[in-house]
C-alpha cells in the first residue's frame, strides 16, 4: 500500500470511528434508525489476497473501538468481521471484471448502481447482524425489522453522501 493510502485509510477509519462513536451513536430517528456509517470502511477496504488478513485485522479494530466506547463488547466486532469475511464472495458476484491486488470498491470503478447494491449487502448484513445479537431473540420481531430497516436506509444515504467525495488512493 502506497503512503498515500495509509494516510487516506487511517484518516478514513478515524473519521469514522469519531463519527460512530460521538454522534451516529447518539442518533435514534423516530426511536429506530440509528447510522452505522463505519461500514463505510470495510467497504472502502482495498481487496486482494495480501491484503486479506490486514483487513480482517483493521476490521476486527474498528468493531473492537466501536464497542468499547459504546459499552457493548463483541457485538460490532462480530459484525464487522463477519461482513469482511463475505466480502470477497460478494465483490465476486457485484464485479464482472477480474479484480486486480489493489483494486478498490468505487462507484468509479464498478458504476453506480453496483457500487449501491454491493453496499447495501453489505450494509443489511452488518445491521442485521448488530441488532439480532443485540436483541438476544426475536421475541419483538417487528421492532427488530424496523430498527435494521430505518438503519439500512440512513446509513446508506450516508454511504451514497460519501461515495460523492471521489477520493480513490488508489489511483
């Protein structure tokens, strides 16, 4: 990874993890849509096999920082590195062409209607995942629906909002 990189991919996991933790976290819309924009990063994750365990490692970081300044340990961990763990079968399935070591999820890159679908798997899996094990059950399930539903739809336009930014160290 070229030094530009590591300064936009450190900046980038800070602002998120500042944003989650002190105002994301604080947000509850309508008692059910809270943002979970630190998804962004493990979106944003170069992809390549040398960099497999970095990300695994960076995305078990974020979820780690996440919960210990939200008082919920493992639940965001869980999360993050069950996202990234997919995350290869799914730029599979979203990229038609072959990917490269340091290619890196863009609406440049893949379009916009792809960049959106991938992300939104990516995002729906994360809060699903957040929330079910928040909730231990399913005993309030429609609760549970609309708070992963409200979360979905506010992060990802969140997520579009970022994506505008174009900023690719990669290029």
């Amino acid at each position: 990874m070229s030094r530009v990189g590591l300064i936009y991919y450190t900046g980038l996991f800070l602002l998120l993890v500042f944003l989650q933790v002190f105002l994301f976290d604080k947000i509850h819309l309508f008692g059910y849509a809270t943002p979970m924009l630190s998804v962004y990063f493990i979106i944003k994750l170069p992809v390549g096999d040398s960099h497999r365990i970095a990300n695994m490692f960076l995305t078990a970081l974020l979820g780690l920082t996440i919960d210990l300044f939200g008082g919920v340990l493992g639940v965001n961990m869980l999360a993050c590195v069950l996202v990234n763990f997919v995350r290869p079968w799914l730029l599979d399935r979203f990229v038609t062409e072959d990917i490269h070591n340091n290619y890196t999820p863009s609406t440049y890159d893949m379009g916009k209607s792809l960049f959106l679908q991938f992300a939104f798997v990516m995002v729906l899996l994360h809060h699903a995942t957040v929330y079910i094990v928040e909730a231990c059950s399913l005993f309030d399930f429609w609760g549970l629906i609309f708070r992963i539903t409200g979360s979905v739809v506010v992060t990802m336009l969140l997520v579009a909002a970022m994506e505008n930014f174009r900023f690719d160290p990669g290029k």
